[in-house]
C-alpha cells in the first residue's frame, strides 16, 4: 500500500489578508510502503509545513493529502502514524518507560500491555537499561531515541520526522542514522524525514526529495540505490556521486 500521497497541495496561510504567505504551491508527493523519503530545501521552503500537512496537524487550502489509503484526518485519528519532531518533548516528570506508553495511555491499552510494548520499544533503541530514569537523566541522543521508541510505540506503519538530529553533535548524530535505519529495516515503517544536511539525507534515504524557495515546489526526486547503509557507504563513490547530485539540484 502506498503510505503517503500527495496530490495537487497548496498552502496558504492568512489568506486575503496583507501578511498572506503561500507556503506550497501545486505539490505531489508518493511515498511507497515501506520507503525512507527526505524533505530537503532552503530554510522556509514549507518542508515542516507539508510534513504538518501529512500529519493533519493543518490542513491544505487546495489539494488531498492521503495516509494508508485513507484522508489525513481519519488517519490522524486511527493513530496511522508516529511523529517525533527537533526537540524531544519528553514529559520530566514520567519515567522513560511512561514516556515511552503515552500513546498506548491515550488509545487506553491495557497496562500490562502498554508496559510490554514500552519495554519491546526501548529495547529496540537500545534503552532497556533506562526504562526507570527520568529525562534529565539521559543525554541529548538518549533522550532523541526515546522520542523514536515514544513514536513508534503503537506500532505505526508511517513514522514522521522533523529534523530529530538537528541539535546533536556528529558522531551522536551518525550513530543515531544508523539505529534509525535498523529500527525502520526491522519493522518495515514508512518514514518521512525533514532535514536541512544533504549527507544526511543521502545516506539514511530511498528517495531524496528537493524542494523549491518559498512557496515551495518539489523541483528534483533523486532515488538513492546505495550498496549498503553503514560506515564503508560514507566513504563510497556511489555516496559522493549523490551527494553532488543532492547538491546540484538544490543550486538549481
């Protein structure tokens, strides 16, 4: 099933009034089951904005948005997707692991339920050890992947990303990207991830998608066909030769 289509989107906000601002303009967007789909653009280029668009966190003055084959509302509803957005947002007064069952409180799972679902989350990020702490307990990556196992935790088929790694330093950032791209390969979630780092968006990627300045338009879809997704890919030609290919289609 496709996870995400976009077809024919506009966004514009405070519309007929002085300050009106055309975010999007005239957008299509397929995301396949499955696939890892980047957003890439210059700053202001409504990239967080289309994200927000899938999420029915806004909706589009023109145009449809779909998610799992049904309209984004009904799919914010049946809780179609999990979303972890630049700054954590851990509640510091729960537990890791109650971070983590939020989601399972609010669609009322059972408690035991929700517990073993935290755990298999925190497991799969590598926290197990940290179900007990509180948030000001863990560093800045702890707490990114905490969000990640808080996102994934009603097993959503799409996991939607707002620059999750932008405030941290490399080497976290790096080891993040690859336990992201183990976690999606293991539980075959469709993911769309918004980032301004085209290195990152070519090595953690399926298909990198170019956006346009203000109102932004998709302007290139690059498909990354990489040998492997680990360290020897960053030093690869095949991963240079996108890099420039990402690169090129953002000067133009």
């Amino acid at each position: 099933m496709t996870a995400v289509l976009i077809e024919r989107v506009s966004k514009v906000f405070n519309a007929g009034r002085p300050d009106e601002v055309t975010a999007l303009s005239d957008v299509d967007l397929t995301v396949g089951g499955g696939q890892f789909v980047s957003l890439i653009g210059p700053s202001g280029c409504g990239k967080s904005t289309l994200l927000r668009l899938i999420a029915d966190l806004i909706e589009p003055t023109v145009g449809t948005v779909t998610v799992a084959g049904k309209p984004a509302a009904q799919a914010r509803r049946d809780q179609e997707y999990g979303i972890a957005f630049q700054q954590a947002g851990l509640f510091e007064w729960r537990t890791v692991r109650r971070n983590v069952e939020l989601p399972l409180e609010l669609r009322e799972v059972p408690k035991a339920e929700r517990r073993a679902r935290a755990e298999e989350m925190l497991a799969l990020v590598g926290l197990a050890d940290f179900a007990g702490h509180y948030p000001a307990q863990l560093s800045g990556g702890m707490q990114q992947r905490v969000a990640i196992a808080r996102a994934l935790a009603v097993h959503p088929p799409l996991l939607l990303m707002d620059e999750p790694f932008g405030a941290l330093d490399e080497m976290t950032r790096e080891r993040l990207q690859a336990e992201l791209l183990h976690i999606c390969a293991k539980t075959g979630t469709s993911t769309v991830f918004v980032t301004h780092s085209i290195a990152e968006a070519v090595f953690l990627s399926d298909k990198v998608v170019v956006m346009s300045a203000r109102p932004g338009r998709i302007t290139a879809s690059i498909d990354i066909d990489l040998p492997a997704r680990d360290e020897a890919a960053r030093q690869s030609p095949e991963y240079f030769e996108f890099v420039t290919s990402v690169r090129k289609a953002l000067r133009a």
